[in-house]
C-alpha cells in the first residue's frame, strides 16, 4: 500500500547491530541524552512497566488515528526481533492503544517494547512480562479498528521525532532516539561519561568533590545584572 494516509513502507535495510544495542541498554538515557546536546527525548510519555527495564531497540513506526489500532497490528505482524514499535496515536488518551494480547503477539514476534503516545490498557501485565512499554497514559476503553494509518514513516512520540530505523533507548528516566548513524559514536561517548561520573561519585564520596564551573556561571551572572 503506497496511497497517502494509509502506506505500509519497507523497514530500514541497514539496522543497528546486537552488539551496540546491548551496550545502549548497560547505559543511562540520561548520559545519552546529555552526549546529544540534551535536544532529542519525549515529554510526557511515561513507563507503565514498572521499575527495573531497560529498552534498547529498532524503531518500527506506526502513525495511526488517534483511538485506531489497525495498523499496530500490521506493524508487530511485520516486526523484526529487536523492534521497538513506535506509535504517534496524537497524543489521545480516550482509548487504549493497545493492551495485553498485542503484548503477547509482540513479544513472540520478538519485539522488545512500545512506545505509545497514547493510552494503554491492561497496564500490570508488562512489568511481569520484561516488556517495556512507555505511554502517555492509561485507559480501560479499547481501540478501534477502522484506520487509517501508516508504518515506518516519520513520527513524533511525546515531541521527539522518530526516523524508521533509529536506535530507540528507554529507561526510568524516560525515551529517547538516535539515528542510526550516529548510534556508535553517541555510544563512545555516552560510555566515557558514565565512567567520568563514577569517578565523580567516588570525589563525593572522598570529599574532593569539586564544581570548577561554579564561580565562572555566578561571575557572569551578577555582570549580566550589575
């Protein structure tokens, strides 16, 4: 299907390594987000799996009617494992998007979360399942059926915009996305702030914990008001 408002698109060819997402997962989302100008994250999506998962994933984009989950069924009936499918529903939170059963078909499929900006349903079931699942909200009342829709095509989750393609990272801290690219060099980095803020952790602990960027910020600011 190619017509406007309903196309199903090919998935990326070229697809980040196991290796690379695996080492995204050991990595905080905040690191990562800090390493890309603090710029790229959602805003008000939320982990509805509870504390202890981390997501680390291929996005599948879905872009759908808010309230419509048609074309997230064709989505996890297409995923490849690794996916993450992504679903811009508008932000809507009448309806739930999607709930337990397509949990269940996703995770055999070998989809390893969903990003929802919209509602979901059945709510305690994906932190006993190690599925991952951020969303906007949740809601008892089911989806439609009817569409239209699209997959993998541009989406925006919480005002990040998602590439089909992109390396996706969640934790309890939140979302965010890198494209493909660049996910090897935005790892590097991401790893060599980690390590520089453990050796901070141990400054604190030793009490020789030092802010040098302290006195300059405060100097600036009382010229800026002198």
């Amino acid at each position: 299907m190619d017509k406007i408002g309903i196309r199903v698109l090919s998935s990326a060819e070229q697809r980040c390594d196991t290796t690379t997402l695996e080492a995204f997962r050991q990595v905080g989302v905040a690191q990562v987000s800090d390493c890309m100008g603090r710029l790229y994250g959602s805003v008000g999506l939320r982990p509805i799996h509870g504390p202890g998962v981390r997501m680390s994933g291929i996005a599948l984009t879905v872009k759908t009617r808010p309230g419509d989950n048609l074309m997230i069924h064709r989505a996890i009936d297409l995923a490849q494992p690794g996916d993450v499918i992504v679903v811009d529903g508008g932000g809507c939170t009448a309806n739930a998007l999607v709930g337990e059963l397509m949990m269940k078909q996703a995770q055999r499929r070998g989809v390893v979360g969903f990003v929802i900006d919209g509602a979901v349903r059945d709510a305690e079931a994906f932190g006993p399942a190690g599925f991952a699942c951020f969303a906007r909200d949740i809601s008892h009342r089911g989806p439609f059926k009817d569409g239209p829709g699209e997959i993998n095509v541009p989406v925006s989750v919480g005002g990040l915009v998602v590439q089909p393609g992109d390396v996706i990272l969640g934790d309890a801290d939140g979302l965010t996305a890198i494209p493909q690219a660049y996910a090897v060099e935005v790892l590097r980095l991401a790893e060599a702030k980690e390590q520089a803020e453990a050796k901070g952790m141990e400054r604190i602990a030793a009490g020789t914990y030092e802010k040098p960027w302290q006195a300059p910020a405060l100097a600036r600011l009382q010229k800026d008001y002198a």
